[in-house]
C-alpha cells in the first residue's frame, strides 16, 4: 500500500447537483463540458444526469430509480436510523447497569 493519504470526496449541496444536470439536460451543454466547466467529475455529473431524467441505469434493473431529492432524503434517515440504533444501545445498557444497582 501507498502512504499517500486518501483524497476526501467532496460533498456537493442538492442544488447545486441539480443545477449542474440542467446544464445538460436543458441548457444542451454536454456532461464533458460540464464537468470542466463546473471543475467535477464526468462520472458525478453523469450520475446526477441520470437522476434528474429518472432513466434507468444498467446497475438499477432491480431497484427504482431515485431522483436527486429522494437520494438526499434517503441518506438523511439512514444516518439518523443509525444515530437512534445507537442511542437505543446506549439506553438499553445503561437501564441494565442500574437494574443491577438497584438489586
């Protein structure tokens, strides 16, 4: 393995996915010269491309497709799915320790 530290994905706001994709989708630009033009991925602007036109993917036969809202909206409450598991571990721990203290 490398030393080299791994590069950080950048995190890009709604919006601005979305308005990146009505580059290509209405403004007839292409996804390579919105990509450069916006300094992102070909692969990132594709994938948002494809949200917003709500086309399938080869990798989505099984799944729906998710427009970029309902993407955002999805990894919302997985995240807070996971911060209540863990809180309800926490709980669940803590109503064992003082069960046995009061006994």
């Amino acid at each position: 393995m490398s030393n080299k530290t791994k590069q950080k994905r950048p995190n890009y706001t709604i919006e601005f996915k979305q308005d990146a994709a009505k580059l290509v989708n209405e403004k007839g630009y292409t996804q390579k010269q919105a990509a450069d033009n916006l300094g992102i991925s070909l692969s990132a602007i594709g994938r948002w491309v494809r949200a917003e036109q709500g086309s399938p993917s080869p990798s989505a036969t099984k799944k729906s497709v998710l427009n970029l809202i309902d993407q955002d909206e999805l990894t919302r409450l997985r995240k807070e799915v996971e911060q209540l598991r863990m809180e309800r571990e926490i709980l669940k721990k803590a109503a064992v320790f003082f069960a046995k203290e009061l006994q």
